[in-house]
C-alpha cells in the first residue's frame, strides 16, 4: 500500500472545502468566554464588534454549528494558492532510518509564505462585506503583516500594519513586501499611540513584544473612522480559518486509507496548530480516534508547558478583553528569539482548554535544536523551512526516531506552516555557530506572572 502513496499530494479544485470545521460545537467542555476587563462580564456580541468585524465575531462566538460555509468570494482567493500539497517525506524516513511513516502538510506556497493567508483572506473579505474602509494589525515575524496586505490589496482596503521592532530590524525586505502590496508599516513600539508612547517610557530600547504591538493596532482601529482590528491567531475564528489545512489534509490522508497516530504542529498563538487537528481532534472528542496531538513551542516562551491557566489580557497595555488562557502574564518579555511568530506570551482559548482536559500534549524546544532540525529538513527534503515551522520538524524527527527505536511504524503528520527566506539573519547567527538559547529562569516566569490580573476568577 505504502509504495503507491505519491511523495505529493495535491487535491483537485473542487476537493478544496466548501466548509470550514469548528471543533466548538463538539467540545464538551466549552473555553470560559471573553471577559470585560472592567466588569468581569462576558463580552457582548456588541462590545466585540466595536473592535472586530461583524462576521468574525458573530463565528467567535458560534458554538453550535460543526460546519460554517466559506464564502465563494474567499474560495476563489483559496483557489489561486490552494489546495496546498500533502508531502510524503520519503527522503527524511530514509535519511532517519525510521520506520515511521512522515507526512507533512506544506502551507509556504504563497507570496506570503506561511498559512497566515488562509485567515486573512476570510477577515479582509467579512471587512470588505461590513463596509468597513480600513483595517489595522499587528506582525511580528512579518507573515500575518505579509498576509493580511496581500487580502487588503485583492478586496481594495487601506491597512496600518504594526510590526514588532526587533522584526522589522531584522527583517526590512518583509517591510518592503508589505508595502509593495500598499501597506503603512509602522515599527511598535512607535509614537503614533497612547500605548506605545507609554511603553516606550517604562522601556526605552525595547525590541517591542506581539503583546505590544497588539495594543497599539487596537487602539488605533477604535479611535479611526470606518476601521477595525483583524488579529492574526489566537482566536476562535482564526482556528476556524485554519480548519482548511486540515480537512485538506484528511482528505488526502483519506485516500490512501491512512490514520495518522500522531499530529504535530508548533504553537504561537495557536491558529494553525488548531486549524491542523480541528477534524482530527473533533473525531477525538467524538470518541472515534486516538490520536496524540502535540504543540510543540519554542523554550525561551513556553506559555504552555510552563504557564498558567488563567484570564489575562491578550495584550500588554491590557486594554482587550480578558481570555482564560495558558499564558506567561501579558507582561512576559520574551528573549528576542528568532521564531518571531511564536513570540506570544498566551495561547488560544480553545487549544489551552484541549491542552487543560488533557486531548493534547505541548513539548518545548530549544532553538538550536530546532535549527539543527531545520538544516537536516533542508538538506533532506529541500524546502528551506521557517524558524517557526521547525519546531514542529524538530518534534517530527524526534517522535520518528522513537520509532527507530521501539520497531513502531506510526504514521506522523505535521505541518510545515511556512519557509524562512526571510529568516537568513538567523540562519547565519546558526551557521556562524553564535546562536544561543535562551530559557527563561522562574524568577523571570515570576516577573511575567505577576502581570496576570488579580482577579477572584484567578484564584
Ligand atoms: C505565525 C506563524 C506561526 C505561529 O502562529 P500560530 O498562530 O500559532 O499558527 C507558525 N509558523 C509560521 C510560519 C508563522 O508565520
């Protein structure tokens, strides 16, 4: 059966799914609901689409429907980058000498480059459809901020992107990119905002944080006419997004009658992890599958291998909504490492709440084990990987090497959420052998756990 599964799977057009998958309505045990900072109430629809768009928020809070229709206007955008190939790795199977079948679900064949663009299609297109003339945002590593200008451009929207300085340091041609596709790009922490301003004063210097950044698209999207806030991860309609990578996957997967045992995927806020296991884990909340769910994020900010499971502030000028959350405290500064992208000092409501009832496992990594992960990849399969998405082939490799030793021919997926042609400062700090690692101590986890609200919810 084996030696007929293809090393590259590519649905036709009309496979690419006509719903997204929203692993809420099979949850048992729903996530707690955002709350209002200042009343400790859960939002109202209302108080969410003063920031969000319409329909966005009318998904986040849908726990009912199992499947919600994709809109033609956003298929026929998935169309021209989609469906994205299921790959086989023959080659990193032989190279490891493994018994484990490896598969993994490549989300870097777009301009953008990473699986960001499957949710920004959908948030440009619900803002196009409100009326709305703008929208603002965040980008740390430089995907969302790339993503999200190549929709705004395609539905004719102006946006302001924020991009986390130490990023837009180290990546200036992402800066071009985004504006090339007619984006403002606005290194945070910056003046132009009350939030930003105030950051600066308490830490002169400071590369900035996605936390940070956050605060300043927020504020800005509230206080401009016919504008509104599109956030990159982290929320439910984000993952809802997500879904497509992997439905898609399943139906490939399908067709060679292949189950996967294990399903990994790095974890900054979430989205794409989310987006990969939805059907998958909504089979394993319906009883119908046992699969071992792995988040895999990076050591130097593991909000959930050693976070708490609190309400805290999705941002740091904590002026969102609350979330119960697995989080290293709004206030949590993490080390400038350089998987931009999973630099978010919390995690979906809806992956922390999998993680709290014990459907998934999250492992940490060090980076220069995911960069030596990452080289092998390269080497071996040939495409050069994100930093990001190396934390997921550094747990791929690690759970087929297992394998090698126990006899076991599990099946791996993981997804691989983008390339790293952006990333070559910090591929030559790893060739230059000067790349370190950085792990918080608990003194400085304390520090950013102080920052979680003193709320009677969190005791
Ligand atoms: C943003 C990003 C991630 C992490 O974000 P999630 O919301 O956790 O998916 C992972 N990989 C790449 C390439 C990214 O751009």
């Amino acid at each position: 059966m084996s030696a007929k599964i293809p090393y590259k799977t590519y649905l036709s057009e009309t496979e690419i799914p006509r719903q997204w998958y929203n692993m809420n309505a099979v949850m048992k045990i729903k996530h707690e609901p955002f709350l209002n900072p200042a009343t400790l109430q859960p939002c109202t629809a209302d108080e969410l689409k003063a920031v969000f768009c319409e329909d966005c928020v009318d998904q986040e809070l849908n726990r009912k429907d199992l499947y919600i229709d994709i809109p033609e206007e956003i298929r026929n955008f998935y169309k021209m980058y989609r469906p994205s190939p299921l790959v086989r790795a023959y080659c990193l199977e032989k190279a490891l000498g493994t018994p484990a079948k490896i598969y993994y679900k490549f989300e870097g064949n777009n301009t953008s480059g990473s699986h960001k663009l499957n949710s920004a299609v959908a948030q440009a297109y619900y803002a196009k459809k409100q009326g709305l003339k703008s929208v603002t945002t965040e980008t740390g590593a430089g995907q969302w901020g790339t993503a999200l200008s190549m929709a705004c451009a395609y539905f004719g929207l102006d946006l302001t992107v924020y991009m986390v300085k130490v990023s837009s340091e180290q990546k200036p041609q992402r800066r071009e990119v985004m504006r090339t596709y007619g984006a403002q790009v606005i290194a945070s922490p910056s003046d132009t905002t009350e939030a930003g301003r105030k950051i600066l004063k308490e830490f002169p210097g400071t590369g900035g944080s996605l936390g940070c950044a956050i605060s300043e698209a927020v504020e800005k999207a509230v206080t401009s006419d016919s504008c509104r806030y599109v956030l990159g991860s982290v929320l439910d309609h984000v993952v809802l997004h997500q879904s497509v990578i992997g439905l898609e996957s399943k139906i490939a997967l399908e067709k060679y009658g292949e189950q996967p045992d294990i399903i990994i995927g790095c974890c900054g806020g979430g989205s794409n992890f989310g987006g990969l296991i939805a059907p998958f884990m909504g089979d394993k909340l319906q009883g119908k599958n046992n699969i071992d769910f792995i988040g895999v994020e990076p050591a130097s900010c593991p909000s959930m291998t050693r976070g708490k499971y609190a309400y805290d502030f999705c941002d740091s000028a904590q002026i969102t909504p609350l979330a119960k959350m697995y989080t290293l405290g709004c206030g949590f500064m993490p080390a400038p490492n350089h998987a931009g992208g999973l630099r978010y000092h919390g995690m979906s409501p809806i992956v922390s709440a999998l993680y709290d009832q014990g459907y998934m496992r999250a492992v940490s990594v060090e980076q220069t084990k995911v960069f030596e992960a990452a080289e092998m990849f390269a080497r071996i399969e040939g495409i050069l990987p994100a930093p990001e998405s190396s934390h997921a082939i550094r747990v791929a490799v690690d759970e087929a090497l297992k394998c090698k030793e126990t006899g076991e021919a599990k099946t791996i997926l993981f997804g691989l959420t983008g390339t790293g042609y952006f990333d070559m400062s910090a591929y030559k700090q790893f060739n230059d052998r000067t790349m370190s690692d950085s792990i918080p101590t608990d003194a400085d986890l304390a520090q950013g756990f102080a920052t979680i609200p003193d709320i009677p919810l969190n005791k």
